[in-house]
C-alpha cells in the first residue's frame, strides 16, 4: 500500500475508459487538414523500451522505506512525463526516459528524510503530483546528479477546515475532486476548476500558480493560497496562517510558483467558500473578437463580471460548435444567430455565475447588462450548461486527435488590455507562419479568460497534420514560434501553465538578468546541492 | 534646485501651520491620566544637538553631482528619522543621529550612478520617500560602513497614463496628493489613502506594502502595482507589466515589501480606477467589540464590504467621541443611540462606499442590510462625513498629546477570523499590563479594518503618561510586550506598517528560520555589499 495511483492512461489523459469520439461534422472538418489518413493509435505498456534505471543509494532508499521505492516500468512510465503534446508523443513513440525510481512518500518526516538523504547523495528529485503538467515541470531531468527520483505526493492528504474563517488545511497530495469532497460536508468549495481540475493535485496548483476556469470569481490559486508549508533542502518554510502582512517580500509569494525547484509544497492553507446554492451558465454571440474584448474589458472595469468568462474568436467559436457536432445546443442556438442577424461568423461567450440565488441573480443582471450594452446576442442556458458539462474533456479530445495523427497543442499568455489586440494578432500570426513554414498549416485559434481590469489571458489552441516521425522538431518549431512573438510583445510567456523545462529559456526576457539571478539565490539557499527539479523554472 | 522638501513640521507631523487642539472634553479625559501638568514642547531647530557628519569620498559627491549633497542641519534633521512616537520623542529630545548627507536624486541614472559609487566606497544608502515610516524604516544606520546617506527621491515623478488598461506608470517621488493630482484630469483615481496620505510617497507605498483606509475596496497597495521596477546595486529589476504571470515565484511580491533593503524602487504601474461619481460615508452602532467582529465577517464573507469599513472597540468609541468633543455629529448621534437602548456604550462602525451612483446605491443597501442583520443601529450619515474629513488628522492630534507630555503611538497586526477574538485580548492586556508595570496606566483601544474573507486587522491605539527622562525604555517596555503577544498568538507583527528597525527582531518568528535566510540570501543577489538600508527588514 504505498498510494501510488495508477488508474489514469498511461499513454493519454484521464480516465482508462472514457473516450471522446469525434463527431461527424469534427471528422469532415479535420479531414481538411488531413486527418484521419493513418491513424496512429498508441503502442502497448509492454511495448515501450525505458531508459536504463540507476540503483539508488541505500541510505535514500532506507530514509523512504523500502516498500516506498518502485521500480517497476509501469510506476516509472507513469511519472516520466507530464501531459503536454510533446510528452504525449513521447508516450506513444515507444521510448521513454523516466526516473531511476518512483519514492512515495507517507508524510512530511518521510519527504524531509528523503530530501536529507538525496542531498547527501546528490539524488536529483522531481516532486510529482498528478502528473498533468503542460510545459515540461516534471520531466525526469538528472542535471549533474547521478540518477532522478520522482517525489510522489498522493498520500499527503491532509484536510482541517476552519469554518468561520473560510479556511481549509489541504494536503499537497489531494487531486481537485478529492479536495472538493472533503470540504463538501462543510457545506465548502475551493472553487478552483482548471481543465486538469479531475487529476491535479493541490501541491500541483501551488507549485505552478495554477488559475481555474473560474478564476474571475473565486480568484487564482494564488489568490486562494493564504499560506503554505514547502520542505526545502535547506529547512522548513512555513508562512504565517493569516489573510494580509506586511512583514517584508512575500515569501509564500515566492513558494507559490516555485515549481518544485525551491523545495515540496505538502500542504496549503487555502481560502474557502460556501458551496454556490446557485449556478447560472449561459453563452452570448458577439458579431467579433476585438469589439467583443472592449466589452468584456468593460465589465471588468466596471466590476460586473461573471464568475467564468471566456470569449472564443471566430476560429474557436467555428471549431468548437463544429466539434460538438450538428445536434448540439450550441450549434443549434449558433445557427439561429447567424440567420437572424444576416450573419456567417461570430463569436461565441461563455458567462457563468455561482453563489447565493440572490447573488447569482443580482450578479447575472448586471451582466446581462453589460452584454447586451457591447452588442452581445443572447444564446440561452442550455450552450452554457453544455460548456459546463464538458469543461474537463478537452485533453481526452485531443487522445482522439493525436489518434487521427494530428498535433493538438495549446498555450497561454496575457497582456494589458491596451496591447491586447496587437498581442493577440502576433501571437496568432506566429502559429500560423510557423505552422505553414513546417508544411502543415492547421487551425489556429484563440480565447480570452481570466479577465481582470487592467487585462486579460489569451489561450491559444492549434491543430495540425503531424509530421510524422518529426512531431517534436516540429511541435518545437511551432512552440518557438509562439513563445519568441510572445517576448517580443512583451506579454508573458504562461498566465497560468507554469515555467517548466519548457518555457525557462525565455526567463531572462520575463524577470530579466537580475530577475534570473534572484532566482538562482533563491534556489541556493533553499536547495544548496540543486538537487530540486533539476532544468526547470530557472534557465541553465 | 534640488526639489528636496522642507515643508512639514520638523518636530512633528504634516503642516507647520496646521495645529489640532485638543477640545474641552479631550482635556478633561485626558487630565485624568496626568496630562497637562508639564507642558513639554519641542525645541527650537537650532538647538538640536547632531551627530558629527562623516564627509562623503569625493566619488560619490561626483555621481551624485555636487548640488544634489545636502548637508545643512536642517536638511539632515528632516532625513533623521520617521514618524513614529520614539522617533518624535528623539527629535524633541534636542540629540539627533543623522545622516551624514542626504543626496537628491534627479532620474534613475542618478540613483544607479550613486548606488554604484557607494557600493564602492561602502556607504551606507536609505532610499527616502515621505519620512512617515512608524516602524524605524529610515533610520539612518551604517552598519559596517564608513558613513550613511539618506537618498531622496523626491524629483522621481514620472507619469503615464494607459486609460484602456486603468493602469498608471508612477514615480517613487509623488506623494499621495500629488498621484491624485496627476491622475484627476484622466477622471482618475488611485484609491490609495493610508492615515499618512497627505505626506507618504509612491515608493515608500510599494516598499513598505502599504495599505489604504479604503482597502477593502481599491485594495491594498500590494494589490494595486501590476509592475514595478528597483534599481539594486547588483542591476535593474523590472518586472513584466500584465496583469498576472504565472513564470515562476513572483519577483514583484519580493520587490513589494522590500524596505529599501534589496534596492531603490523607483516607479511603479499602478491600477487605478475611475474616480467615484458618488461617495457615502455613514456610521453604525453596535452593542459590543465581539458580536460586531461577526457582523463585518459576515459582509466580507457574503462580499457586501463597504470600500471603507472599520470598527472600534468601545475603548475607542469613548475616546474619539471624547476627542471630537461635545459639539460633534457622532457625540448627538451617539448619545441618541445610547439613550434609546438604555446604554451606556456601544461600538462605532465607519462604513464607506464610492464608485458609481448605481454601485453605491446598490451596494449600500446590500452593506445596510447586513449591518441591520447584525443588530448595528444606523446612526446617519453625518458622522460618517467627520469622520472621513478628519480621516489624515490623527497625527497632528499626537503632536498635541506629546506637548501635553503623553505618550501616544499605534501598532498594528492581522489574524484569521477564528482566532481574531483571542488575538484581540491579548494584544490589548499586553500593551495594558505593560502600561501598568511602567507605573503609567493609560488608554488602551483598538480597532477593526481591513477586513478579509479569512480575517481582519487589528490597530491599536495607547496613550498614557510619559516616563520623563525615560520616554523611549517606556516606550520599549510597551511595544516589546505586544510584539510578544502578537507573536505567541501566531498573529502577524504587522499588517500595513512594515518591518523597519522595530520589528526586524520578531522576522525569525514571523517567516522561520529558512524564511531569514532566504531574506538574506535575496539581500547577498541584489546588494552584495550590504549598503542598502542595514539594520532594517532582515534581522541582524
């Protein structure tokens, strides 16, 4: 019994069983791009060759307990990677590089132990939760040290709510569900609900500064993070459980985001709230993307928006009522739009409202306002409710596109609301270019989330035919692409999916020179061997 | 033409002309704890006694350009120290340390050059805004070094304003009036208005993570910077301006909050918001300290918070309506309260509420509600507007209690709403016990605000007799005593007045022992000498 999880694909996302077949309307449309041509399903367990595995030290094995050491292939397949597209590829190539070892570690004494005596062996260590890192944050990367363990965290699963200050004690180990069940019966929610929501874990959402689809209402993880504990090399760091200081640089500021570079966040103390008695998800159209942003920007500004907000381009809006097939409620709802108003094109807003029913209808009133004041149509509940429904099964979509041969990948940035529209252009022009550069121009499109006043969260999604047994030159060029445009408009290179392996390179263009060496002190002073997830957040 | 400030009281607070005398009723109470009987007023400028002035090497004079070194009495007594009721007691007391020059800085090439220059010649550096630091913050320390400079910075008054965005480039330089000034003309504001204000600077705002009288609704200073930049010895940090980055731990939280220690913050981005069409300020009464805690937890637990919200004790309650004498508009309506229900006391609430004359409407009947709910009695609104008026008065008031030979200082802290209560009494029997073991029994009050979801602040006020001849070990007795408190109470030592000199001992306590270290360690990466304000923040 070491609480290691083994019930999700080890070759895609999620649940074993669930699959997302493409609609017909998705398969004529994706045949376009060329897919569908040779379908590449995913090798066997068995079939997948490893990397050769070190023996670890026994003193690192004796400080985990012996039972606490996996060594298997499949505990090994199953936290060599994260699950971005290029760790997909790798999945399905039939190599892999993973760790020498998988430790899982029973509580904080155990993770202390071992980091002691992986510091004394010069034992590098990726912190893992649930292993559903987009840029590269658990790649098993050696550095200098002789063999790489991951640090799994399931059992780290501690939860003590305090009710009247709205406050939950939560393990760094407890998958999204697992934290709303538990606070459930306290009538509570964290209301933190990334796409990743079913399978990452709280230390995951620390660690990355995740930000959940409701993030305009509940806030960001970071918002929701009223102090938390990290076991670093070096020592405990446990910041003061208390809602404001003022004493100093934030320190849980810099836990948050630390990516397991600095140490292993095993619980947080999160803020909490009544579970919503009410929930009101509906769509409205916008004739396009740039008006449609001054609108939101509007409620934004003017304090009346939605819990979720989220406003597809005319790309995404095409794509998604295409993908959810011609007997959807959105397609339906779309298509009425479009005759009335003499249209062919549109842009799709999700709107979402949770709390009290007073609240929700108060609340929902106001922006119905403010949507109709930017020329939004209405579209009805049920598209949003549909969106509800499928909020999470976007990566098990893209098991089926990469099934059709076809590269899915997605990427985040955000900008102030006076460089969005121009942000927004470049780093859409860029996807394109360097997708048609590669020969294989795809779709390309975007939306906005996480609104705040002064900007907001653009998200890119881009699908293309792969080129076979080139996917990662060409995912790469693609990404390069992206991320160069971003820096040059000097937005951020990730609002929310973290630094990683990924996206250290471009550091210095984000927090600049003296920006990386901070960092790099940080890391020396909490990690003096360097021992701590080694080639990621801070650039080599 | 060096643009350094020579207009506030050097003995005391704000305004030279500006007195606040104390009413017949104030006298009275106050007569009773022993004041008045030895009138003990400042002395003249000329009769200060200073600390011989170590001359600056040549080097520095040259990077600085000879104009911008002041070293006349006067400009050395205005750098001398903050604001608080110790650093007063030393001005009064006719001996003074002081810096051994103040340099002027005119652009941030000027604040490079003299950083560098001092790094060399290991001279000690206090970047100086307002001089309003009650904490210690400027105190002009050398540590280990040959002499200490403040550094002013006042001239640095950029201005940019980005409308769409509701952001605003600002200089260290501008005081609080003065951002207000330039943004008015956009039709904006700020939002930002601690009791310090009027003579408070951008700077000193984001280096000590000020917070607002209003924070509840603009947020605290913290929450209002998108971007920052600080010129440390060891480089520029300029931080990305968007409106969230998840790229690893937030280097802008370790520049906010960070005391001059790590470098010179020269401007921030600032998000302001549009300035209120409508402004209601009112006052409540509430039977008792520990049933109104409930109230105002239940309104930032529901999101109906008025943008400005605070609560005294009846402590309190008795002495500002004394203070206000028997004139004032809270003194009727208090005394109508009290009469209708049969009391003798009661707590005062201040409730205020700006924006929109929609939002203000709406939101004051969701606050009214609530506070009805909570078993407040509605006293008008007039009080609310004396209150608002007098809002930045209440250190001219102590100038006039330290003629009158009291002691009159503030402290400040936070915890969570569970153990809000005991934090309370704790606190306030620590400061009255200590009181007590001084032989100078005095006033004890507090209030609530900054009310958070999770918790709230808590500002005490104390005024008692001096110790004559030993002002500052009374001083030292009493606020050592809360410190403790607070720290056994797991509470923060300070929500919105920095560490500085005073609480630098209590940081081990605070953020762990790893915490200092990493303090330090981000102390070495940015000012590898040491030069930048030693002896404050980081605990020696």
């Amino acid at each position: 019994m070491t609480g290691v999880r083994r019930d999700t694909k080890w070759w895609g996302w999620g649940d074993a069983e669930k699959r997302q077949p493409l609609s017909g309307s998705a398969r004529a449309m994706l045949a376009e791009l060329g897919a569908g041509e040779t379908e590449r399903p995913a090798p066997a367990l068995e079939e997948v060759e490893l990397s050769a595995a070190t023996e670890l030290p026994a003193t690192v094995v004796e400080a985990a307990g012996a039972g606490n050491v996996l060594t298997g292939a499949e505990d090994r397949v199953r936290h060599a990677t994260g699950s971005s597209y290029p760790d997909l590829i790798r999945r399905r190539s039939g190599r892999l590089e993973t760790p020498d070892a998988v430790v899982v570690t029973e509580d904080e004494t155990a993770v202390r132990a071992v980091l002691e005596a992986c510091t004394r062996e010069r034992i590098a260590v990726v912190p893992f939760g649930g292993g559903t890192s987009v840029v590269g944050g658990v790649d098993p990367i050696r550095g200098e040290h002789g063999a790489v363990i991951a640090l799994d965290l399931a059992p780290l699963r501690a939860v003590e709510v305090d009710r009247s200050s709205l406050l939950a004690r939560l393990g760094a180990g407890l998958r999204g569900p697992e934290a709303e069940d538990a606070l459930a019966p306290h009538g509570l929610t964290l209301g933190h609900f990334p796409q990743s929501f079913e399978y990452a874990t709280i230390g995951g959402f620390a660690a990355t500064r995740s930000a959940g689809q409701a993030s305009s209402g509940y806030g960001r993880f970071d918002d929701l993070v009223a102090s938390a504990r990290m076991i670093a090399p070096a020592g405990d760091l446990e910041t003061l459980r208390t809602s404001h200081t003022a004493a100093g640089p934030s320190l849980l500021q810099v836990a948050l985001g630390s990516e397991g570079a600095l140490g292993v966040i095993t619980e947080v103390t999160a803020r909490v709230r009544p579970a919503p008695e009410a929930r009101r998800y509906e769509a409205w159209m916008a004739a396009d993307f740039e008006s449609a942003c001054e609108l939101v920007r509007a409620l934004a500004q003017d304090g009346a928006l939605p819990d979720v907000i989220r406003l597809s381009d005319r790309e995404e809006t095409r794509v998604s009522l295409a993908m959810a097939g011609t007997g959807g409620a959105g397609r339906r709802a779309f298509d009425l739009y479009l005759r009335a108003r003499r249209r062919s094109e549109g842009c799709l807003i999700i709107a979402g409202y949770e709390g009290s029913s007073e609240a929700v209808s108060r609340r929902r009133a106001l922006g119905a306002r403010g949507f109709r004041f930017g020329g939004a149509a209405y579209l009805g509940r049920k598209p949003g409710a549909a969106w509800r429904h499928g909020r999470y099964d976007g990566p098990y979509l893209r098991d089926e596109l990469l099934d059709a041969g076809l590269m899915a990948e997605t990427l985040e940035t955000s900008h102030v609301w006076s460089a969005l529209d121009g942000h927004y252009r470049a780093v859409g022009d860029a996807i394109r270019g360097a997708l048609e550069d590669q020969g294989t121009p795809g779709i390309v499109m975007c939306h906005l989330s996480h609104a705040y006043r002064d900007g907001a969260s653009l998200y890119y999604t881009f699908i293309a035919p792969q080129r076979a047994g080139n996917e990662l030159e060409q995912w790469r060029a693609v990404k390069t692409a992206a991320c160069e445009a971003i820096v040059a408009q000097r937005g951020t290179i990730t609002h929310h999916h973290a630094v990683g392996r990924d996206h250290a390179p471009y550091m210095g263009s984000e927090v600049g020179e003296l920006g990386v060496e901070l960092l790099r002190t940080l890391k020396e002073g909490a990690d003096p061997a360097g021992i701590m997830n080694p080639g990621k957040l801070v650039p080599g």
